[in-house]
C-alpha cells in the first residue's frame, strides 16, 4: 500500500498549497514501512494579500433620495469599509453597490496546521481503522508526527498526535529518537544516519548486494523480478542480502512451483545459470545490515525446506487422481453462491467455445476446437488439487503442468496433449494489461471464453463494479478479453458473446435472480465501451478524441476499432478532415437543433426547383462516392476510405459557405435537412468527426 499512499499524499499536499496560494517548487516523497513523508521546498512564509470585489445590493436599495439607506450601511460594515468607499458597478441585475475588500493572508504554518489534517485522513487505504479519534482513519497507529516549516515546528495534531521535531530511525540499528534539525535535506541525512533510506537509495542498495551474493557462484544470476524488488524495498529501511541454498532433489518439481514457493511465500529471489535453469540457490534480503553468523541464512533455509517438502507431497499426492477423474469433483467447489459450481461453469464455456471456435474457422483462422473443447473441460480440475489448495496462486499453472505428466487420453498423440495443456496453463492470462497473452490460439480462445462467462453471470445478477469496488475482478477480466481478442485479431462482437454467454445459464437456478435482457445489454455495453475506451487511450496510446470519434460509430467489434483508430490518426494531421470534422459538428448541433424546434428532415433528399447549385453539387458527391466508401468500409480498407471521403471537402465547405439550411420556405428547409443527416450518416459509418478536436490544430 506504500507506493500509492505516498503518490496521493504528494498530490494532496501539492493541491493544498496551490488552493491555498503557496505556490511551492518541487515535491519530493520520502517513503519506508514506518513512515510516509513529503518535503517540499521554496513554500512562501504566507499567503498574500488578495484585493476582491465584493458587490452589494443595488443602488435603487441602498440609496434613497441621494441618501445612504440601512442596506448601504449594513453591507459596508459588514465588508469592513466606510459607507463612502462604497463604489458602483454595472452588473447583469442592474446597477449595484460594490466594495473592495483586502484579505491579509494567513501565514504558511497557520494555513498548514488547517489544512494538513484534513489531507492526512482523506488518504485512501484498501483497509483502514479508526485508532485513537473517531474522525479521523489511518491504516495503522501513528506513533509520532514530524511537521516543520525550515527550522520550526508547524503546530498540527493528527489522531491524537501533535507533530514536533522528534522522528524514529530503524527499529534495530539505531538508537530511538532521531532529532531533526530543519525541513528539507536535513531530514533525509538525519534519517541516513540512523539506518534509514530512501526508496531509490534502498533499492539501488539491494540491487547491488544481490548481484555481489551472485557472483559467489560461478555463471550465476539472479532472476530479475520487478515486482518482488518493489515488495523488499518496501519492506525494509536499511537492507542487506543473504545467499542461501536448498537440496537439488527439489529440482525434479516443476520450475513454476518452486519459484512460487520463494517468492510468493517467501520473499525470496530466485538463482538460474546463465541458461535460465533454476539452480539450487536463493536470495533472501533483510531488513538489517547482515547475518555474520549465518543463523538468518539459516532458519530461511529451514524454513524453505519444509515448504519445499509439503510441495513435494502435494505434487505426489496428487498424481493418484487424473484431471479427468478430478472432473466430476468440481460439483462440490462453488463458483458463486448464486451462480452453482464450477461443474456448472465447465459445462457453460465448453458451449461457449465451442460457438467462438466456429467463428473462429469462419473468420479464416485456423484453430482446433477438440484442443479448446478438451482443455475446457479440464481447466477448472486442478482446483481440486492439494498443489493448488496450498498455493492457490498457481491454478491454471498446475492444470496445465498435470495435463503435460498425465496421459489424458491414450488415443491422444504426444503435440495434441501438449497443446491441451498449454491452453489449460494459460487460460487465466492475461492477468494485468502488462502479463502475456496465451501461447496459442486454443488458450486465446479458451482465455476469452471463460471471463466472458464469469462477466456474465456477475452482471446477470446485477453485480456490476462501481467507483474503486471491484470484489470479482471483472474489470481486469475485461481488459484480459479486449487484450486477447486485439493480439490474435479475433472476430467476436463483444454484444453477441456476451448475449450468448447468458444464455449458458438458461434453466439454471441462478436465471431466477437474474435482471432483465434489456438492462444485461445495456450495462455489458457501457461497461466493455469503457474497457475498450482505457484500452485504445491508455494501452495503445491513440488521443482521447480518435477513441471517441471510433467507438461512437462502433464499439462492439475490437479489431475493427482498433483498425480504424489506427487509419483516422494517420490521416489527422490533414487538413481536409480537420474541416470535415468542424463541418461534421455543425451538421450535427443544425439537425439537433431543428429536432428540438418539432421541425422533421425529409425522408429522402429531392432536386427540388429551388436546390441551390452547391446543394445539388453536394448531393451529387454523396451519390457518386457514398457507394464507394461503404465498398471500402465493408473490405475493411479504412485508410483508402478516409482518403475518399477527404474528397468532400470542398463540396461541403460551398455548400455551407452559400447555402442556408434553416430557411422559412418548409419543403427546402426538410430537404436540405436529409441531406445533412444522409452526409452525416455516410461520414460517421468508420468514426465520428464532430468528436475530432479541431480547436488548436492547425
């Protein structure tokens, strides 16, 4: 929880000083597992004087007869100033009194004291307690309090603590208090100096007593491990590393659970040759500065043995029952309370992938159903396992690695049981929009149909995320499909797959509870249009304004998005489509406009006597070219489309420049109103330009 609370507090002290004028220079975080703290620097002394005007009642109130009246002299007095300071000012209610009031400004301790406390007990915490003060929440106690403002002390109280110049240094090197002398750098060589570091220092810190622990061993390296290095940084003030080994007879067990086992339970790094091979090795590190004796090496050695061992057991045990004997277990592991077991489940993504293996082979792509059809049934069994009831974090992992030792079916060739296994090992991928896809197209597919299910059943049941609560994870499940589908150009509309992974659970005791088709449809729309939306902005960086401009026209088919996101931002820089775009929004805000005055487009756009040449001009183009764009669109050649449609410019730029839409003669006016929404609607079939940002751009 570390490394988000110190970013928000950052930003909360930072928006503190800007609302309150203390425009401040850089703000730095200095962050450990005892204590979160900003410093910042070039903070004003206080707040300046701010000259406002303030405005009264009006003059007809406040004077009468040339005379000042009790409304005058009340609001003078209460802004401060003499009934004659009063001024008068023209105001959309008319002519008013007014007066100019000085706020003297607070000082940059005062306003500090106000306002730090607040910031302090609005901080997001995934958990957190009230401690000492019923107000105020924190994730833990707070023992000690430091606040200062260069030398002295800012006067703050927080959950009972008030803030002074007395910090704690590490909880075994040093020797208690620490006294900090200023604000500012003072702090941290303060901190130094009682075994305490900051973030860089320490991870800087424990790269390099990894890499010299390693080299102790010949052709050896550490395995990198970003996130584990993330963890042990923040786990430690002042830390050191241990090289530490185990019994090679653990090597026969599969790579994936020995590692899971050091770094999940253990915190530990694992040791590989220059290969990548696992060797008997691990590092440990430690939150002080050594182990001269070897007793920590020691017991983490013990202590990893006896993991090591339960691990062996379970792999062993386990292998007395198949995957397909495990099938029939499932009945009694529960999916969701209200949605039955993962039995159920099983039967429900067979279905489904069988259906999106089809359009899989009619797309083109070539994929073996028996594969995904086998693997999904198999998938969910290593929840029986006592591997994956220990170390839940490898489910998926120990289907796949039982499915490559286990002979599943004797009639299967060797690849085929391989394939399978692959497909069942990476079917929870991708776990984060940064893990891997699945190796193969059976583990895409198999992938895809799976979180489609379980984003069914939660939302069938109306159990839709909200603000930051996502219990089922279904948002990362989302990005996982999208991710899928982008990566191996898969033709699911998004609807449809949805629509019929609900329909997996007709006749279920669940369909019971479930809302209507109407608000199932609608709240999957919603909720895919804005996984799709993070996806094309924050994962494949496109401007916000193509992401709307491409999902406005069709959100549903995510290769067809991201094909067309990827041909209108190569044509942006064009000025023909910047005029398309500001022609697209008026076209837009005129037909809006005539919908709220009852006045109707006509069905179909005539030549009518009184059709203005550029008119005519206009509806030729559309004609002639609208034809030409659907072909391309329907090809899914975007780019050659767009060029087309470039085209238009000049025909839609005379027509506005000499025609006007909004005339009293009604035939016209409903004439020239369909060719507005038939040019419209030809524009808008690949993105929607009035969503373009023309304003700035050249």
């Amino acid at each position: 929880m570390i490394d988000a609370a110190s970013r928000e507090l950052r930003e909360r002290v930072g928006a503190l000083l800007n609302r309150e004028r203390l425009t401040a220079g850089e703000i730095a975080c200095f962050d450990t597992p005892r204590r979160l703290a900003v410093l910042v620097s070039g903070i004003p002394a206080g707040q300046p004087d701010v000259t406002e005007e303030v405005i009264g009642p009006s003059v007809n109130v406040g004077y009468k007869d040339g005379v000042p009246a009790p409304a005058a002299h009340g609001f003078a007095k209460k802004a401060g100033v003499a009934v004659s300071q009063l001024e008068r000012v023209s105001t959309p209610k008319g002519e008013c009194l007014a007066a100019r009031v000085t706020r003297k400004g607070r000082s940059a301790a005062e306003t500090l004291a106000e306002g730090l406390p607040k910031e302090l007990s609005s901080i997001y915490w995934p958990k957190n307690m009230y401690w000492r003060k019923t107000n105020e929440r924190f994730v833990r106690p707070v023992r000690w309090l430091v606040a200062m403002l260069d030398g002295e002390t800012i006067p703050l109280e927080f959950d009972g603590i008030w803030a002074g110049k007395i910090s704690r240094g590490h909880r075994m090197l040093s020797h208690g208090s620490v006294t900090i002398p200023r604000a500012g750098s003072a702090y941290v060589d303060a901190l130094r100096a009682a075994k305490v570091l900051g973030r860089a220092e320490r991870e800087q810190q424990i790269r390099k007593a990894l890499d010299a622990a390693t080299r102790t061993i010949a052709e050896a390296r550490w395995r990198e491990d970003k996130s584990l290095l993330d963890t042990v940084v923040n786990l430690t003030e002042f830390p050191s590393v241990i090289l530490g080994g185990f019994d090679p007879q653990f090597l026969v067990l599969p790579e994936e659970v020995l590692v899971t086992v050091m770094r999940d339970h253990q915190k530990y790094f694992a040791v590989e040759d220059a290969g990548g091979k696992l060797l008997p090795h691990f590092l440990a590190v430690l939150n002080t500065d050594g182990d001269p004796q070897g007793l920590i090496r020691h017991g983490n050695e013990r202590v990893l043995r006896a993991r090591f061992s339960d691990a062996r057991f379970f792999w062993e045990t386990d292998q007395k029952r198949s995957l397909l004997e495990r099938l029939d277990l499932l009945r009694h592991v529960t999916f969701q309370k209200d949605l039955g077991s993962y039995y159920e489940k099983t039967r429900r993504v067979q279905r489904l992938c069988s259906w999106l293996s089809e359009i899989t082979k009619q797309s083109g792509i070539a994929v073996r159903a028996g594969v995904i059809h086998k693997a999904a049934c198999l998938a969910k069994t290593d929840l029986t396992t006592e591997l994956v009831k220990e170390f839940t974090e490898l489910q998926g992992i120990v289907g796949g690695l039982y499915a490559r030792a286990q002979e599943l079916d004797s009639s299967l060739p060797e690849a085929t049981r391989f394939a399978i296994a692959d497909a069942i090992y990476d079917h929870y991928k991708p776990e984060s929009t940064e893990d891997d896809v699945p190796r193969s197209i059976e583990g895409a597919v198999l992938s895809v149909g799976d979180k489609a299910d379980t984003i069914a059943g939660m939302f069938a049941l109306a159990l839709v995320p909200s603000g930051s609560k996502d219990p089922f994870a279904l948002r990362r499940q989302a990005n996982g499909i999208v991710k899928v589908i982008d990566k191996y150009k898969l033709p699911f509309r998004l609807g449809v797959m949805m629509r019929d992974a609900r329909a997996g659970y007709q006749g279920s005791a669940a369909e019971k509870k479930f809302v209507d088709d109407v608000a199932f449809d609608e709240s999957v729309r919603v909720f895919f249009r804005e996984r799709l939306e993070f996806y094309l902005k924050d994962v494949r960086g496109h401007g916000y304004d193509v992401v709307k401009a491409v999902l406005a026209a069709d959100a549903e088919d995510v290769t067809d998005a991201l094909a067309r996101a990827e041909a209108l931002k190569n044509v942006l820089h064009m000025p023909e489509f910047l005029a398309i775009g500001a022609a697209c929004k008026r076209m837009r805000n005129i037909l809006r406009q005539a919908e709220e005055k009852g006045i109707a487009p006509a069905a179909t756009f005539e030549y009518l006597p009184g059709s203005a040449h550029e008119e005519k001009n206009l509806a030729t183009y559309v004609e002639v070219n609208g034809p030409k764009v659907e072909a391309l669109r329907k090809k899914k050649e975007y780019g050659d489309a767009l060029m087309l449609l470039s085209t238009a410019r000049e025909p839609v730029d005379a027509f506005f420049d000499k025609v006007m839409v909004m005339v009293e003669d009604e035939r016209l006016r409903a004439n020239r109103l369909a060719l507005l929404r038939t040019l419209l609607k030809e524009f808008s079939t690949i993105a929607d330009f009035s969503e373009i940002v023309t304003e700035g751009k050249a």
